[in-house]
C-alpha cells in the first residue's frame, strides 16, 4: 500500500476509533499489514483469515480455547468473508483491548450465543 494510502487510512480510522490515537492506530495498521503479508495469496491485499488471527491471539494474549478464538474470530469478522480487515482489526481491537464495559458486555454476549 502507498505511503498515501496508508495515511489517508489512519487519518480516517483515527477519526472514526473511540479508542485510539493516531499514532496507537498507524501501529495496528502497521501490524495488520505484517498479518497480512504471512496470509494465504487468497486473502493478500484484502485482511488475513482465520488461522493468521488465531496464531496472533495466541501469541499476544496467551488464548488457546479453539472455540472461543473461532467465535472471537467471527465477532471481528463482521461482513462475513472469511477474512479481517484493516477496519475489522482495528475496531475489534478497539472493543476488545478498551472497550467500555457496555461494549464489552455486548460483545461477550454475542460470542456465548452463538455457541448455544
């Protein structure tokens, strides 16, 4: 992605992130951009899937429930594609690392009804 893009990208999902700053976010996308570059050739350019997210949730954050990391994985996989997106990343992110706890308390029950 051109250096254009990428800034014209921050600038947008620091305006739009209630939970990040614009440096917090030019590192997420950073980040996301390293994710996406060990994804399959399928998803390049477009976000990183589901085994991408899982390694990193486990390296990061220490999850291993298989289960829980699938739903996770859904929860910021919000069009449903099988892939996360930058924008996906960074919000998921946002609700799962700061979230209020109203945001917080949606998400968790989201995840736990759709295990039932």
């Amino acid at each position: 992605m051109s250096r254009k893009r990428v800034k014209l990208l921050v600038d947008s999902l620091t305006r739009s992130s209630k939970h990040f700053n614009k440096s917090e976010v030019e590192c997420l996308v950073n980040l996301f951009d390293t994710l996406v570059a060990k994804a399959s050739s399928h998803f390049a350019g477009a976000g990183f899937d589901r085994t991408v997210f899982r390694d990193t949730l486990h390296s990061a954050f220490g999850l291993t429930d298989e289960v829980m990391l699938d739903r996770v994985f859904s929860a910021f996989d919000r069009s449903n594609t099988g892939s996360i997106t930058v924008v996906e990343w960074v919000e998921g992110l946002g609700v799962l690392l700061r979230g209020t706890l109203e945001e917080k308390m949606k998400c968790k029950i989201d995840l736990y009804a759709n295990i039932w």
